[in-house]
C-alpha cells in the first residue's frame, strides 16, 4: 500500500479502470491488492464506474466479466472533452 506522503496523478477509479480493461475477468480481490486498496473499496469503485455507464458487468458461471465502455465521457470538466478509450490509450 501507499505511503500516507505518496500521492499519484490519477484517482483509484481510474486505476480500477485501468486493471478491467488489462484483464475483464479480474478479480476484486487481484485488483485491490494491484491498486493498493481494499476489496471493499474496489467494490464500491466497480458499483460507481457501473452506475456511470463506464462499465457493463455480465455474470459469466460464478465469476463477473467486465466491459469498459471506451465512448464514456470524463467526468471532471477539465477533462470531459476526452473519452474513457483516449485515457486508456495513454496509460497502455
């Protein structure tokens, strides 16, 4: 986990983004442990990027498969001329 001083340039909504679009099959608890916060709060991140309509999640047997929606809009006005797709992009 981060440091209490660390910081970085983009938001755990964005890193949890960035982890269902390297792998739609992720785990909560894969992801958590990659971005360096707790399940719960991937959980809660998933429910928000899901509710936006940045993410479609089917059920596929006993495990969750994930779609990014690449057309969705930033959210922030600073950014909301770019897509979820043209933030991807540049951290692949």
């Amino acid at each position: 986990m981060a440091e209490v001083n660390d910081w970085t340039f983009l938001s755990n909504h964005a890193h949890v983004l960035v982890c269902l679009a390297r792998n739609s099959e992720a785990r909560l608890r894969d992801i958590a442990l990659d971005v360096g916060i707790t399940e719960r709060r991937v959980s809660s991140i998933v429910t928000d990027l899901e509710a936006e309509g940045v993410i479609k999640i089917s059920r596929i047997g006993r495990r969750n498969s994930y779609s990014v929606n690449r057309r969705a809009r930033l959210r922030h006005p600073l950014e909301s001329h770019q897509t979820v797709g043209d933030l991807l992009r540049a951290i692949k």
